[in-house]
C-alpha cells in the first residue's frame, strides 16, 4: 500500500468515481513559455500534438456522451493548428457543452494568434488563465521576463470584449505560490487580486482558483536545484486534509493525453501513471459504465492534492481555518 492509500485509509476515507462530468484534453505540450511550475515540461521546442485523425475520434466519441464539460490543456491549446475547427465542431453538437480552454495569455500578443480574443468571445468560451500575482515581480520570476505586462494587456483586450462582466463570458484567474509552500485562503486572495487588478489595471475577472504546485516534472527539477523538494514533500503529506476528498478532480474527470490515452488525471498523465489494468486504453474506446468501475491510480503525489485546503483544477476544495 502507498502512503497516500495509507492515509485514506487511516482517515476511514475510500476514492471513487462518480459520473464523468469533464473531458479534459491535453492537446500537447506545445507552448511559447517555459514557466518553473509547469507540470508538463511544456515549452516552444516540444513536437507532441494530438495528431488530426485522433482529435476525430475523441470528438466523435465525445459527441455521443453526456459529459456537460470539455477543458482544453496543454500547453497552449490554442497553438495546435486543429484548436477552431474543433470548438467549431463542439458548438455544432445538439447538445450544448461548456468549452473551458485553459489560456496562456500570452499567446494573444504573439504574431499569428490576433484570432485569438475574437475567436474566444464569439464562440462563448469559458477562459481559465494563469495569473500567479497582481505584481510584476513574482510573475516574471515564476513564468519568464515579459510575462506580467503581457497577460495584463490581454486581460484588458479579453475585458473590452466582454469577458468578466458579460455572464456568457466567464474569465477565472488561477494563483500558484511562487515557492514551495501551501496557497492561503482562496476567499481572501480573490478579493485582493480584485480589488488590485481593478486598481490598477482596470482588469475584472470572476473566480480566483488558488492551485497547489504539485511536486513533479519541471517543478520537482526546480525544488531539488533549490534543496527543497524533500521538505516540500513533507509538508504536502503532514498537511493531509481528509476533508478534501470528495472533491478531487479524479473523481469525475477522464484525463485525455495528445496521444488519446485514458488516465486518471492530468498529473498521473504527466508520470504515465495509466489506469490499473488498462495500458492502452484510447479514449474513443471507452465504455463509461466500465470506467466508472476502475480504481483510482494513486500514488504519494496526490499529497499535493489533498493538503491544507485540498486543491482541483477549479481551484481549493474546502475552506480551512
Ligand atoms: S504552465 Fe502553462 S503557460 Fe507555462 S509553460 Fe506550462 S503550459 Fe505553458
Ligand atoms: S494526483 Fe490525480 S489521482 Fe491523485 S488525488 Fe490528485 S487528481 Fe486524484
């Protein structure tokens, strides 16, 4: 048994799944940053893509599920060059889904992407972008030179165009701590990046997911430069909240990578941790009444999941004192 099973077990707690509400696809790790705390190494020089004939195939298949949600990651999802024929072809289904696209902001200032703002705001996207201050000098340290002033003036553009005021267009924030420690109060930290980005910038979005760094790939590279990994791993598993459980992302999440495997979530996908038992399980070959019988992959860094005030893709998943 693993430490983390071990935990849960010790708190009377079991992981399971409930019905597929998102379909979060990884598109690949194609992206114009380097950020420290990028879980999925991505950067400018990566090839991998979703290649055209499986995007088919998980759209396909996606068409005829009820899965209400689809989150497009990487990377930047945008770059990859299938990214409008498929919201376009999302937006022609009968049934209505969310679209969530997980934006690097930056990426609307680089030459080529001007489509980009436009093309988001007239197809009702609901955007998810990181922002890990309101002040240039940590964001700059945690995601490169040039990043702070970038995504301010793509929030502004995002702004005039609707997004965080008009209710179809939802615009959420999502914080990192910049150093290997948990995120504070999610409550409190909005109403600061409210009231600051207001000031300041003239910026309004709605929500702030406060996200913990999770202690993989190019984050765990940076923590042992700095001899800090261990202590942060430590931290991660004595703050075990059990509370937090019922909330997790795995729970009702099928994690997609640019392949089409099937995995738990995006963090099992980036240690090609597959599900027990199903190796080479593509996503258009998926039975959802068969999935929901699979066990959960854990493994000890889902620590990282679970300490202080538990932390998901949308952010902290209990509030704590
Ligand atoms: S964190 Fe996001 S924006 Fe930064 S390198 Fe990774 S995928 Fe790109
Ligand atoms: S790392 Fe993945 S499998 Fe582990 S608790 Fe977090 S979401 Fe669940």
């Amino acid at each position: 048994m693993n430490s983390f099973d071990q935990a849960l077990t010790d708190a009377k707690k079991s992981l399971t799944r409930t019905d597929a509400r998102v379909l979060q696809l990884n598109m690949g790790k194609l992206c114009n940053l380097t950020c420290v705390h990028c879980h999925v190494n991505a950067g400018p020089h990566r090839k991998e893509l979703i290649t055209h004939e499986d995007l088919e195939q998980t759209i396909d298949w996606f068409e005829k599920t009820d899965i209400p949600v689809i989150d497009l990651t990487g990377g930047t999802p945008e770059m990859h060059p299938d990214f409008r024929a498929l919201v376009e072809r999302i937006r022609s289904f009968k049934k209505p889904r969310e679209i969530i696209t997980r934006l690097n902001a930056t990426i609307l200032n680089e030459p080529g992407y001007e489509w980009v703002s436009e093309f988001h705001a007239q197809h009702k996207l609901t955007i998810i972008a990181s922002m890990p201050c309101y002040s240039p000098e940590n964001v700059n340290a945690q995601r490169g030179e040039g990043v702070f002033d970038s995504s301010i003036s793509a929030f502004q553009k995002l702004n005039s165009l609707g997004y965080g005021s008009d209710p179809d267009l939802k615009m959420h924030f999502v914080f990192n701590p910049h150093g290997a420690k948990l995120p504070p109060s999610q409550e409190a930290l909005e109403a600061d990046y409210k009231q600051e980005l207001k000031q300041h910038f003239g910026i309004v979005f709605n929500n702030l997911y406060c996200i913990t760094n999770m202690p993989i790939a190019r984050y765990a590279s940076y923590l042992k430069r700095q001899k800090k990994l261990a202590a942060y791993q430590e931290l991660l598993m004595t703050s075990f909240n059990p509370s937090s459980i019922d909330g997790l992302m795995c729970r009702d999440t099928i994690s997609v990578d640019w392949n089409g495997q099937v995995y738990d979530c995006d963090f099992n996908q980036q240690l090609d941790l597959k599900i027990e038992g199903q190796s080479h399980l593509k996503v258009w070959d998926l039975q959802l009444d068969q999935f929901s019988q699979f066990p959960i992959r854990t493994a000890s860094h889902c620590f990282g999941c679970t300490a202080g005030s538990g932390s998901s893709c949308g952010g902290t998943l209990v509030a704590v004192n």
